[in-house]
C-alpha cells in the first residue's frame, strides 16, 4: 500500500486547498483513514444515507479504483457506469493503469469514498464520490496543479451505458447537462423482481456538471472509439475542439467537456451529478435535487460519517489490512439498510442493495438479521429498531414468519401431510439471540424488557407447531427447504443430489427430528433466561434455562452416534439414523452446532474438536464447510446461490467459533477466525465484493454478492483482538 503523503481529504471538501498542518485530526476520524489501493481488500459499493434512501427506485454504486483498463468509475446494476477522463496538454489519460499515480482510497464509508491520485505528473486530484440518495449520486473532483508550469486541462465526464439504449432527449442548456432515457430489465440471473412492487423499468437520467460547458455530445461504441474522437490526427484538416452537440439519438455513452488552464499552485473544483428516477416520477424534483447537489458542502456529510463510526470498538488489529476489512464489514451493513416505509414505522434491510436481486430484496429473514450482531456496534439504535419490526409484525399467536417488512408479515403457508393441515412458515429462531446480543451492547432495558416478551412468544410457537410428536425434539415445517435456510444440495434434507424433483418431494426436514432446529430452540431458550434473570424474573430464568437442559439431554441421548462421535438429525418415528434407505448420517456443519448452544459434555466437546480439526474433513483453508470434505456429496466449488454442500457460510462458520468459546478452546476459535478473515480478505482483495458464501478449498467463486450478513466478520475479529476491561 502507497502510504498517505498528501492532502487531508476533509480539507479539500472546503474547496480551499490547505496544507496539512492546518487541521488537527480527531482520535475517531485518524482510526477512519486509511491508504486502500487497488490490492488492498477494501469494500468498495456504495448506497444513500438510510434516510435519504428508499426501497424502489434505489440505485447504488460500485467503484472501481483497481481496474487498470478504465478510469476510476461508478457503476450501477443496469445503470452503466459514469467516470471522467483527462486530457492534459493534449495527452488523453484514458485509464487508471496509465495514471502517474495510481487511486488510493484515503477514507471510506457506507455513502462515500475519497481518493487521491495523479492522472498526470504535477496533477494532483483528491475525487469524491457520494451516494447522496437513490436516485442521485455525485463526484467532486478538486484538481491542484502542483507543478512548476502551466497545464491546459480537460475533462470529460461521462455516463457509458453500453447498450446501444441511451436516448439522448435533449441538452439542457439552463441546467448544464444531458437529460436521457434507458430501459432497465428486471430479470436476473438469479431471482427476478417483480415490477408490480414498484420497480421502475422505465428510466429518466439527468447528468450535469457545475463547471461551465465547453462543450457536450453523444457517441456509439466503445471508449476505444471516443478515444479516437478526443483525439483524433494531429495533421487532420478537420481535427474538432469540441463534441459533437448530439441533441437526440440512441448512444453507447454521452459526454460533457470542460476546460480550463491551471497555473502552478492553483487548484480547481469540478463536480459532475447523475440523477436517475422512473419516468413516471416528477423530473422537476429530480433536477432541483440536483442543482442543489452541484454546490452542497460535502463536509456535512463527512462529518456525519465520522460521527456515526465514533461509536465501533477500535481494535488493534494485527495488519493494517485488516483494519480495511473491519471497517467494510460495517459500510457493508450500513449500507443495506432502508427507512421505514409501508406497512412498518422501523428501518429495515435489504440484504443485498447494490446489485439488485430479486431475492435480496425481500425482506428481513432472520438468519439474514445475524448481521445486526456486528451492526449494534456501529449504531445499537437502527439495529433494535431492525429487530423491532418482527415484534411489531408478530401475529397474535406468536409466530415471526419467513419475511418482515415493508410488505408487511410474509408467511407463505404450506400443506402439511403430518399434521394434515396448512401451516405458515417461519425462519431459523435466532430471534432472542440476536436480541440478547444486541442488548449486550446497546443496554436499552426497555428493549430487552420488550423484546423477551416477543421472544416468549416465539418459542411457545415453536414449541405448538414444531414439535408434532411432543417429544422435546423438533421438525421443520412443510416449506422447510427454506424454513431451514439450508435450501440447496443439502445432504441430508435433499433427496436427490441434483434436486430434480419439485421442492415438496424433494424435501424430508418435516419428517426427522432435526438437529440444527432443536439447538436452535435450545439456544433460544438460554437466552430467553439470560434475558429473564437480566429481568430479574428468577422463577422464568429457571424454567427457561431448565426446558433448555431438557432438550439438551434428549439431543445427547438420541442424536449422539458413538461409533462416529457425532451428532446428527434422526428419523421422527424411531429416532434411528435411518429415513427409508436413507442413512442419516452425514457429518454436516449443524454438527458442531451442540457447542454453539452448549448442549454437549466437556468429553463429548473434545471429540468433536477432533473431527473439527481433521484436514480431510473440516479444517479447510477458507474455514468450516457445511459438508465433510470427505462426503460424496461434497463439492468445494461456489457455482451458484444458496449451496449446502461444501461452501462457507460465515455466519454458521461465526457459530462454530461461538461454540469453541463457550468451551474454552479461545486460541482454536483464533485460528478460525483467522481463515475466515483470510477467505474476506483474499476475495475483498481480489473483486472488492463481500459473497454469499466462499469456497471451502479455492478462491474463485460465482454467487450473489454484497450479502448482508457477511458483516459478521466485524462481530469476529472484535471478539477476537478486543482487549476487555
């Protein structure tokens, strides 16, 4: 990494070039900075502000500083991507690898990034970039020429959308920009929306600049080409000094040009805005929003950042790297999350902002809110309220169901040939966990005293509806292929290897009573009496914390196999290890899970440690897969979503390291957290994308990425370097 030489961001953002020593840094903003290149393993997509956002018509930016075949550039899901050349004393620098001085990202956050570089010798440039909300995002280029001579500098700011698609309207002359059109799709690769929620398909742009225009145009094909065009032979007769004034017609991209003489020492400010809206949408309140944003103090907002990352622990980590890391976790979360809206008065998340899929943008499910157990240490306030909007969606009987949130409760209700009835849909129950986390942190009694009430009722759900036979030990529901999260490829639950078969035949988790459901409740239940002796409400904490030891002993009498010293679901009727022909025991990762919820013996522990850390099993270099390596179902490659064969989930990877704790193997639980952070490095680095889940065994991976709950890794390394009183 290139260290920091250069000016303070903060200052630049005034639109007077300072030096240094000019300003003080406070302890918060100097933890902030960083020196992020283009190998460094920074998070690098951007949303609005929570309270400058929404949920449709939402667009969000990832940058690219690291590419050396483009400029710097911000791209959107189906929007293209907008940036800005330089032609200096008529050298045109058309990428970053040609940049003097290649980007570093100085300061970073969930809304913004600052970057400093030199597109040319004696052309210093500090850029920043801000999504102000969702529909118009902004770069402020401040531009010193430090050099002893004079430079002519252009610039050309552009929106490349690459399609053959971008109707040019008209130019605004008043505004001083282009005013466009473009299609946006809805399918996806993975989940499509559904445009009858109110995605917007049909697209206004607005892109201007508050530098005077020298002047504008529009251009088929490729960057190569205009290239070309800014060019052009030095010996043509016709050799144009400006764009082409393209006022209609379908192009690849659209430019605006602006041009100005720099002496030694004298700086420039330029800022280029896009704004982007359903056409259906008032235009004239996009472009008030936009003239406003052409000479906005962007320090407000600076500020705002550095008031909001006051509040996370500040851990010395052991590389400056992992630093990087710690704080993209919580730009992560931060930027998922959206205002309240519809049919709840709380904020919510959608677990995937930017890209845009269909199925990470449906609402909070609860093994997707484990992300709030690293978010409370960023602001404990929204992560409650994220939390309270299940307790305010609740239904009567207690049920917390598959989705909460704008949309209201989502259910999906399911024919069950066990209990020969209809039956909703829930999620994994880590609803009290999260709760009694977050507390830890936030100390709101008046949360807690809430959220144990909501929680009691959770569980006294669970137990009418999850466990047919009354026996302690419980079952999915009828749509458990998702009710049990672990949806695809999943060893025990699937019945074929390629899920051929429709989704109700497919599954068997309604009819075994279930390892991982049963921890789960278990858990639940401990923490409910944590809750309940926080409370002091004695007489619940012991019944409480007396159920959970109950189940405990039934998970150690019939799910412990002694010949493979493990843990396993089993058949409902004869708690066997077999269903039909099916042998149940697969060694997946819910195995471990008897540590998590602290169910198991000291000796029963140690060897499930054994096989943890066997090499041709577990104990593989990208963390715990979901299957042993040595199953022949296991598959170390990331194709897909939503796979349960082999890949990394930090989440239940986070779990195991949860469980090692509670046992005491502390410096075990640093050697994970170590792979785990080695499997968000190695692809932050690589792609400067958080994933779904990580291959177990490579670093190449295909599935949806910028999940939420990967922010987990910030809750581990706290947990891991944090120097408690």
């Amino acid at each position: 990494m290139k260290p920091y030489t250069g000016i303070i961001p903060l200052l630049i953002l005034s639109m007077t070039v300072l030096p240094a020593c000019n300003k003080s840094i406070s302890p918060s903003e100097d933890y902030l900075k960083i020196s992020a290149g283009a190998d460094d393993p920074l998070y690098t997509t951007y949303t609005a502000d929570m309270k400058r956002s929404r949920l449709y018509g939402d667009k969000g930016y990832k940058m690219d500083h690291y590419s050396d075949f483009y400029p710097v550039n911000y791209a959107s899901d189906q929007a293209g991507r907008m940036f800005s050349l330089f032609k200096i004393d008529q050298v045109v620098v058309r990428n970053a690898g040609e940049y003097h001085w290649k980007p570093v990202a100085i300061y970073s956050f969930p809304d913004m990034v600052m970057l400093e570089y030199q597109p040319f010798e004696g052309i210093q440039v500090i850029e920043t970039f801000m999504v102000y909300s969702s529909r118009c995002a902004l770069a402020d280029l401040q531009i010193q020429n430090i050099s002893q001579v004079p430079h002519r500098v252009e610039i050309y700011p552009i929106i490349e959308l690459g399609n053959d698609s971008l109707q040019i309207l008209k130019f605004d002359k008043e505004h001083n920009g282009y005013r466009t059109y473009h299609y946006e799709s809805p399918k996806r690769l993975i989940s499509d929306l559904r445009i009858q929620y109110g995605y917007p398909t049909h697209m206004n742009d607005f892109f201007s600049v508050s530098d005077t225009v020298y002047s504008y145009g529009g251009y088929p094909g490729s960057m190569g080409d205009f290239y070309n065009t800014i060019k052009t032979d030095f010996y043509s007769e016709d050799r144009p000094d400006t764009l082409n004034h393209a006022g209609s017609g379908y192009m690849d991209l659209v430019a605006l040009h602006c041009k100005f003489t720099l002496q030694p020492g004298e700086n420039r400010q330029l800022r280029y805005v896009r704004g982007i809206q359903g056409r259906e949408e008032d235009i004239q309140e996009l472009m008030n929003e936009i003239e406003n944003l052409k000479g906005i103090d962007l320090d407000t907002f600076f500020q705002e950042n550095i008031r909001l990352f006051s509040r996370i622990p500040r851990i010395d980590l052991p590389d400056v790297s992992d630093k990087i890391v710690y704080l993209s976790a919580f730009n992560l979360a931060r930027g998922c999350m959206v205002p309240p809206a519809g049919q709840t008065q709380y904020n919510s998340y959608a677990f995937s902002r930017e890209p845009l899929w269909g199925w990470g943008h449906g609402h909070q499910v609860l093994h997707e809110s484990l992300s709030m157990l690293a978010y409370v240490y960023l602001d404990p306030v929204s992560a409650q309220e994220s939390q309270r909007l299940y307790m305010e969606q609740q239904r009567g009987d207690g049920l917390i169901a598959y989705r909460h949130g704008p949309r209201g409760r989502q259910d999906y209700p399911h024919y069950s040939a066990i209990w020969q009835d209809t039956m909703s849909t829930t999620s994994a129950p880590f609803f009290s966990w999260i709760n009694w986390e977050i507390y830890q942190v936030s100390k709101d009694r008046q949360f807690l005293e809430d959220a144990y009430t909501s929680g009691v009722n959770y569980v006294n759900w669970l137990i009418a509806n999850r466990d047919f036979d009354r026996d302690s030990l419980f079952e999915w529901g009828p749509y458990g292929i998702i009710e049990n999260v672990r949806d695809w490829y999943n060893a025990v639950f699937q019945v074929s290897a390629e899920r051929y078969l429709d989704v109700d035949k497919e599954d068997i988790s309604d009819e075994l009573e279930c390892l991982d459901l049963s921890l789960m409740v278990v858990k639940e239940m401990r923490c409910l009496g944590e809750m309940a002796q926080e409370l002091d409400e004695r007489r619940e904490e012991k019944y409480w914390k007396g159920y959970a030891d109950q189940i405990s002993q039934k998970i150690n009498d019939i799910m412990w196999d002694e010949e493979s010293r493990f843990f396993y679901s089993v058949n409902r009727v004869d708690h066997s290890f077999f269903f039909m022909d099916r042998d149940l025991r697969r060694q997946e990762i819910i195995g471990f899970l008897p540590l998590w919820a602290e169910t198991v013996s000291e000796e029963r522990a140690a060897l499930l440690i054994e096989t943890l850390i066997d090499t041709t099993k577990f104990w593989r270099k990208y963390g715990i897969p979901t299957l042993s390596a040595d199953d022949e179902w296991y598959s170390p490659y990331v194709d897909y979503c939503c796979k349960w064969n082999g890949p990394v989930w930090l989440l239940w990877d986070y779990m195991v390291y949860d469980g090692l704790r509670n046992y005491g193997y502390d410096e075990l639980a640093a050697e994970l957290a170590d792979k785990m952070l080695l499997t968000v490095k190695t692809q932050l680095s690589k792609n400067h994308n958080f994933w779904e889940s990580y291959s177990p065994d490579n670093d190449v991976l295909n599935c949806p990425s910028n999940y939420i709950w990967d922010a987990i890794i910030a809750k581990v390394l706290v947990e891991t370097y944090l120097e408690l009183p």
